[in-house]
C-alpha cells in the first residue's frame, strides 16, 4: 500500500491538507505495510495561471510503515502526514546529473574559472583556432551564473592577447596562425592601412579571426594604445551579447543539460566545426 502526497493537496490557507485515515484503515485489513511517497516539482511545471515549462520532477520514496504501527484514525493519518511532509520538505526537485556535467560544473565554479577564462582570451588572440566565445558555450553553461564574469574575463584576456600578439610580429616573431587564409590577411592589412586602429570593428561581424587582424597591426605599425580600445568596444560588445544568450540558454535549458552535458558538449563541437569550416572556405 503506498499513500502518495499529490503537490496539489493544499487546504484554503495553502498548508498542506489533513490527511484521511481510510488508507491505514485498508492498509491495516490487508496486513501490508504503509510507504510514505512524496512527489516534488510537478507544481514547477505548471505552476497555477502559469505556462507549461520543463522543470525536474522527484519521486521521494520513505521507510515503509509495519502493519498496525499506526492507529487508524485522525491521529495515524497526522504522523502520516507528518512523514510525508518530511519527505517533501528536503528541498526542490533535483534533476538528475550526469558525470560529464558535475565536472564541468566544479570547474564552472571554482576560483580559478577567470583565470582560465582570460587565458583562453589570450590564446585565441595569439593563435587558438577556437572562437573566444565557445568557452562560454561550452565549458561555463553548465553555471549561468558565472556566464558574465567569465565573459568579462575574455574580453580582457583578448584584448591583452592581440596587443600581445602585434607585439610580438614586431619583434620578428610570427605566431602560427591555423585554419586563416591569405585572403583574410590582405583584406585585415588593407582595412588597418585605411581605417588605422578602428577598422578592428569589422572583425565580429566579417569572420575574420582577431589574430589575423594583431598580426597585421603589428606588421603595419598600427597604434596599439587606440587598437586595444577599440578591441575592447568592438570584441567586448560581440562577446557579452553571446555570453547574454548563452546565460537565458543555459537557464531554460538547465534540467536537460543536467542530463545529457555529454551529448550537448559533442553537438555543440559538431556545429563550431562545421561552421569553423564554412567561414575558411568562404575566405579561400
């Protein structure tokens, strides 16, 4: 016999409702013993005049009650009651969590995540292949929380990594530059020799990577004091308007990136390269 306590069961002043003691009267004819069941986080799901919207739902299952522990009466059903509650009373629904997402939510969390953030913003300006924004999308949407601060780090860790890169080339060391074509080179050098410093503003929008534009500013001799500021407007605004969406992403989409981070990570890897693919073809 198993007595389940629905989230709806709520008396007028939204306490959870007495419960009946016609369940221990036929648990006790029957000699089976009483398991206290709560459900949590249907309510999430539809919440009254709300909208349908995913949310975790969790059986909690208690210690089954012997025949004739309890007395059939309103007496019994109030420690009935009461263990329910118990049960109910743990906390929210917790949806479950995959190891692939525990992981990539301890790093997420953890003080080192702006460091590895900046790190990241520097490498792709000296000579990563992968967009400074896919650090967001795939290592911190498991903590939408900590989307932004990351987000700021990168921008940081870009700006410094492209006045770090010119720098560089005007010493006479050239950093790798994959997956970059000549044609991205001459289109940066000729925008740079044209606009100076502001024509780093066709970077977010023209799929050239931001190190293919330091390489040609340190090459041109371009004013680093005013490249890096605008570096900052330009790659700053780009990288905050993703880290926004992949933030009210991640929060809606929470539950199932709980479940399947795995999944999510290796489709998301699949679209960067595809469209990684696209973009140098195009420049070919």
């Amino acid at each position: 016999m198993v007595i389940v306590f629905p989230e709806g069961t709520r008396s007028a002043d939204g306490s959870i409702a007495a419960f009946k003691p016609g369940a221990l009267r036929l648990a006790a004819e029957l000699g089976v013993p009483v398991v206290p069941v709560a459900l949590r986080g249907s309510r999430e799901i539809l919440p009254k005049h709300g909208r349908v919207r995913p949310q975790p739902v969790e059986v909690r299952i208690g210690a089954p009650i012997a025949p004739g522990a309890l007395v059939a009466d309103s007496a019994g059903a109030a420690v009935l009651r009461e263990r329910v509650c118990e049960l109910y009373d743990q906390g929210p629904a917790r949806a479950p969590e995959s190891r692939t997402f525990r992981w990539a939510a301890r790093r997420a969390a953890a003080p080192t995540l702006l460091a590895l953030s900046f790190t990241w913003g520097v490498a792709e300006a000296v000579s990563w292949p992968v967009l400074a924004e896919m650090y967001l999308v795939l290592w911190v949407a498991c903590h939408p929380r900590r989307i932004l601060p990351a987000a700021l780090a990168l921008v940081v860790g870009s700006v410094v990594g492209v006045v770090v890169h010119a720098q560089l080339v005007r010493h006479g060391i050239v950093p790798p530059l994959p997956l970059t074509t000549p044609r991205m080179a001459a289109v940066a050098a000729q925008q740079l020799a044209e606009q100076g410093p502001l024509a780093i503003w066709h970077q977010p929008f023209n799929g050239i990577p931001v190190k293919v534009y330091a390489a040609q500013a340190g090459a041109g001799g371009t004013d680093l004091g005013v490249l890096s500021l605008w570096t900052a407007l330009f790659r700053g605004a780009r990288i905050l308007a993703v880290a926004l969406v992949v933030r009210a992403l991640a929060r809606r989409l929470q539950p199932t990136l709980q479940r399947a981070y795995g999944p999510y990570l290796l489709v998301v890897a699949g679209i960067c390269a595809v469209v990684l693919h696209g973009v140098v073809a195009k420049w070919s």
